[in-house]
C-alpha cells in the first residue's frame, strides 16, 4: 500500500508539502476490517481518525427506538472521525466497514507528533478540517433552508 | 563505548557497503531462524498429534475389544438359552409321548366299547323280539332279561361315551403338547442361528479391535519418529539462533550501537536524553506507529521504542511556509473569485 499516494489524495492533507506528507504516512497505521466490522461506536470516547484507503464503509447512527439507520456512506478518500478529534466529545455516529475496507489512523498523539515538527503543516491539517466542517455547515443551512 | 552521530550520520551509515551486507546477514540469519522455526513447529505439531492418534486409534482399539467381547457374551447367552430349550423339548417329547401312548390305548378301549356296545344292541334286539313271541312266565322271564339288557346297553353306552370324552381330551392335550413341542424346537433354532451369527461378529469385531491396535503402535512409532526429527531440528534452530545473536552482536562492535531485538539504538550527538532508533522489523500494530525496517526514529532514554517519532532532517523553512499560508488566504481559494453573496 502507497501510504503517500493515498493521504495527497485526500482533502485531510490538501496542501501539505512532500516532506509533511512523508511524515504523516509515516506515524499513520494501517487497519484492515472484514466487512461488517464495526470501526467505532457512537458514544465511545475518540481521539483519532480514519482515512479510507480501500472499500467502503457506511456512517450509522441509533433512531428513537434504538434502530441503527445509515446515514450516508463513505469511499476512498474521504476520512472520518475527526469531529470527536477536534471537540473531545463523544463519537457523535457509528462507523461500520460495508465491504472489506482498509484505513489510515491517526491519533491525537501522532498529530501532536505532527504539530511538533511541522507546525505549518499542521495548521493546514486543522485548517482542512475546518473547511470540510464549514462544507458540512453550509450543506446544512442549505438544507435547513428549504425545510423553511 | 556507543558514538554519538548525527541523523545524516545514521543514515551515512544505513547507505553503506559495509551496513547492506550486515543487513543481508541479518535477513538470511533471519530467514534461516523463521524457517527453522515453522519446521520445528510443524513436526512438533504433526508429532503431538500423531500421539494423539495413537492414543484415539488406542481407545477405539480397546472400546472395539470390549465390543467384541459384548458380542460372545450374547453367544454364550444365546448357546445356554438354547440348551435349556433344547432341553426342555426332550421332556415336553416325553410328555409327547405319554400322551400318545395313553391316546392310543384309549383309542383301543374306545374301538372295543363301541363293539360291545353294537353286540349289546343286537342282544336287547334279539331279547325284545324272543320276548314278544312269548307268553306266561316265560313272557315275565323274557322281560326280565330284556329289562337286564336294556340296563346293560344304558351302562354300555355310558362307559362308551366316558371313553370318547377321554380319548378327545388325551387327543386335544397331545396335540397341545406337539405344538409346545414344535414351538421349543423353533426357538431353539433362531436361538442356534443367532448365535452363530453372534460369534462371527465376536471373531469379525475382535479383528477390527486387532488392526486398530496395530494402528496404534504404528502411530506410536510414527510420533516417535516425528519427534526425534523435532528434536533434530530443535538443535538446528538453536544453532540459527545462535548465528542471528553472533549478526546481531557484529553490529554492536562494528556500528558502535546498542542492540535491541528488533531495533539498533545510536546516541544522538549533542542530545544526551535521545537516541535514534533504526527498525529491523516491519510492524504496524505493537508500536506508536507502524515501524518499518531500515526506517529511522527519535527515541527518549525514558521511554524508548514505547513512544517513536519519525527521524526527520529539518522542519521546513518558515517561508516555506508563509507563502503556503499567503497562496490560500491572500489570493482566493482554488484560484476562483470570491462570489459577492458568500458567507
């Protein structure tokens, strides 16, 4: 597996340099899951996130009646996990492997890593963060908006 | 005594001649070890479970047996319940018999009777027909006779009726008798079959319980045999394990490191709490972050491999860094205008 083909491609590491990327790859560990296999847990405590590398995984969460329903599914390369990252709260939906699916994970410690040797870098990393949570905001304005 | 080096010196040094051949001795060493290894393993395993075989084909040998001997004992069981049926015809035969002969001679006196009994009726005829040519005393006599032979027939036809009765009843218990008889001869005759046929499985079961004991002995053997060669190549991964410490020492003197299993350890020049780490492995799971050969990482003397950073020569310029930081904020994102409306 190119580990640096993979995170250029992502939006996660949008204009990082080679070197940035290098490390990154790096201090990333790659985790394979059969399909089914759950990644996370909504409500468990988390300090990383994922990038898909391979496969497809679906983002679930429990209705009223405790019924898992999905609420949309991800593919290569997009990364997940990184709003219990950014606020430490709980995991806000479950993750669960849809077919054989291998990930990148980085933890909060990796990208304190990270932070330490390449400052700029990291700052773009929160900086993509921001702007895929920005995406997700606007998305639902727009949503919201039309339910009005 | 360690050289304190610099990472442009680690890796210096990770490009030499010198360092690929260590390394290549490392990797056959280790080949050599892991193949040793799985060997070993594998004709341990093939051992134990040939032992384990052994003792299975041992146990089924000897529930087999048991098996067999279940099988003579319904023999015998069978032989001793036939004998007494055998035996207890001979006596019903003899009751047969008796029957019979008593059948017989009541059939005689049955046959005898039935004639007196016709002469008896000629006579009170005769008696009755003399009679009515008579007159007087003599008429008086002649009834008297006749009344005597009809007495006489009364009596006649009685014992004959007596022994009819008899004959039908020594007649109905013989034949009761003869299919008691035939009934014991035909239990007798299954009991006979089936016993026979129970010894041949007997004799057919034991065979089986045979081969399976010599089954086992020659898995005894064959685990024998496997574990010797174990033990065999036990000795050869001891030597291979030997040869890899003996690799792994040279690196000691010849790099001036410090020699972990998995890592060589370098201090680092003007750094006294942090050394480099050189990975020898490819893991991905146990560490911090995936390890990967040849790969270089700082480590704390505290801490060491628990907690890895990637060896990196220096940090990017600032302005490096700043002109990354002007190109996104300052001239617009994707090189696309700021629509009017946006928020």
């Amino acid at each position: 597996m190119q580990k640096l083909e993979v995170l250029s491609r992502s939006p996660l590491f949008e204009m990082l340099s080679t070197p940035e990327l290098e490390f990154v790859a790096d201090l990333s560990r790659p985790r394979r899951y059969a399909a089914g296999e759950i990644v996370f847990e909504e409500g468990e405590l988390g300090d990383s996130l994922y990038v898909i590398v391979e496969g497809e995984v679906e983002v679930l969460r429990k209705n009223d009646s405790g019924e898992l329903k999905v609420l949309t599914g991800l593919a290569a390369p997009a990364f997940f996990g990184e709003m219990s990252l950014i606020d430490k709260e709980y995991r806000s939906a479950s993750v669960r492997a849809k077919t054989e699916a291998v990930l990148l994970h980085l933890t909060a410690e990796n990208l304190a890593l990270f932070r330490k040797q390449y400052r700029d870098g990291f700052t773009f990393l929160v900086i993509n963060i921001a702007r895929v949570l920005s995406s997700r905001l606007r998305e639902a304005n727009t949503r919201l908006a039309s339910r009005l | 005594m360690q050289k304190a080096r610099r990472l442009a010196e680690v890796k210096d040094l990770l490009a030499s001649p010198e360092f690929s051949a260590w390394w290549q001795s490392l990797s056959v060493a280790r080949q050599a070890l892991r193949e040793l290894t799985e060997q070993y393993d594998e004709l341990l395993t093939q051992a134990m479970l040939m032992d384990f075989r052994a003792e299975l084909a041992q146990k089924n040998a000897i529930d087999t047996l048991y098996r067999s001997g279940e099988h003579e004992d319904a023999a015998a069981g069978l032989l001793a319940e036939s004998t007494e049926l055998e035996n207890q015809s001979f006596k019903s035969v003899g009751d047969f018999e008796e029957l019979r002969f008593r059948a017989s001679e009541t059939w005689y006196k049955l046959g005898a009777a039935e004639r007196q009994l016709e002469e008896q009726k000629e006579q009170l005829q005769q008696a009755q027909q003399q009679r009515e040519k008579l007159q007087g005393s003599a008429r008086r006599e002649a009834d008297a006779r006749h009344s005597q032979r009809e007495h006489e027939l009364k009596l006649a036809e009685r014992a004959f009726r007596q022994l009819q009765q008899e004959y039908e009843r020594d007649n109905t218990r013989k034949t009761r008798v003869w299919d008691e008889v035939e009934r014991i001869w035909a239990r007798s005759a299954e009991m006979s079959l089936t016993m026979a046929e129970k010894k041949m499985q007997a004799k057919k079961v034991r065979r089986e319980a045979e081969t399976g004991f010599a089954q086992a002995e020659e898995r005894k053997q064959r685990a024998q045999k496997l574990r010797a060669e174990a033990e065999a190549k036990g000795s050869s991964r001891e030597q291979a394990n030997q040869r890899l410490t003996e690799v792994l020492t040279q690196a000691r003197e010849q790099f001036s490191c410090a020699i972990g299993d998995e890592f060589l350890y370098f201090r680092e020049r003007d750094q006294s709490q942090r050394a480099f780490a050189v990975g020898l492995v490819a893991d991905s799971q146990t560490f911090n972050i995936e390890v990967k050969p040849l790969a270089v990482y700082h480590v704390d003397r505290n801490r060491g491999v628990s907690f890895l950073e990637p060896a990196v020569e220096q940090p990017p310029s600032v302005e490096e860094g700043d002109r990354r930081f002007e190109a996104y904020f300052l001239q617009g994102r994707k090189g696309e205008k700021k629509p009017a409306a946006a928020g």
